[in-house]
C-alpha cells in the first residue's frame, strides 16, 4: 500500500477528537494559537505530500501534523510558511500543547523528540 498525505477532512477529525480530549487549560492555549489549518514547507520530508498541517502558531513554534508518522509535532520557523524542523513524534494533539504550556510555565523545553530517519545500515 502506498502512502498518501491526509485529507484535510480526516485532520479535522483528528483535530476534533482532541478537542474533546483537551484539559481546560489545553483548551485555553489552543482556542489562543489555532489557525485554520493550511500547509507549510518543509525541505527533507515536506515535498511528498506538497508540505505539512500547521495548526497551531505560537511565537516562532508551529504545532504541525506529520502525516508521514502520524502524529503532531512541534517546530520552530525563521520564515512564515517554512518549518526549519522535522520532526517524528507520534503525539495527540493535547500532547503537543501540553509540551507548549510546560515550556511557557518552565521556560526548559520539556518532552523529547524523534529525530528523523538518518541514512546507513541499522545494526543490532
């Protein structure tokens, strides 16, 4: 089976699931950095799928749907419409806010991050 990037229909419902999910301040945080989603560039994995879901803007953080690991990821950008990170975490939505309220509460970057797939032989 091939891949083929996510309808904008089936993020929605994905969205929407979360939404339910959300704790109030989750909620709170979300209803403040939401845009409608739209697609952003990205240079290492974007091109396949013409660019990444931003949902979400804060500061120079997008919070972004991987279609590719599915799941939602957060990125920094320098240029509007072009996330400078891939990144492969397999989160829920609520979880990618939460990571953006610890950040904001702590001012440490908090959860860990999946790095992309990097070329060579895998060995045990």
């Amino acid at each position: 089976m091939d891949w083929e990037p996510i309808s904008e229909a089936s993020l929605w419902d994905k969205i929407n699931a979360a939404e339910i999910r959300m704790n109030p301040q989750q909620a709170r945080l979300w209803e403040a950095i939401r845009v409608s989603p739209h697609k952003w560039e990205e240079k290492s994995y974007g091109e396949l799928g013409n660019g990444f879901w931003i949902v979400a803007i804060i500061g120079t953080t997008v919070i972004w749907y991987n279609d590719i690991e599915d799941g939602f990821n957060r990125s920094r950008y320098t240029s509007f419409g072009t996330m400078d990170e891939y990144w492969c975490n397999q989160d829920e939505l609520e979880m990618a806010l939460q990571y953006v309220l610890n950040f904001i509460e702590t001012g440490q970057e908090p959860g860990s991050r999946i790095d992309p797939p990097m070329p060579g032989k895998w060995s045990r």
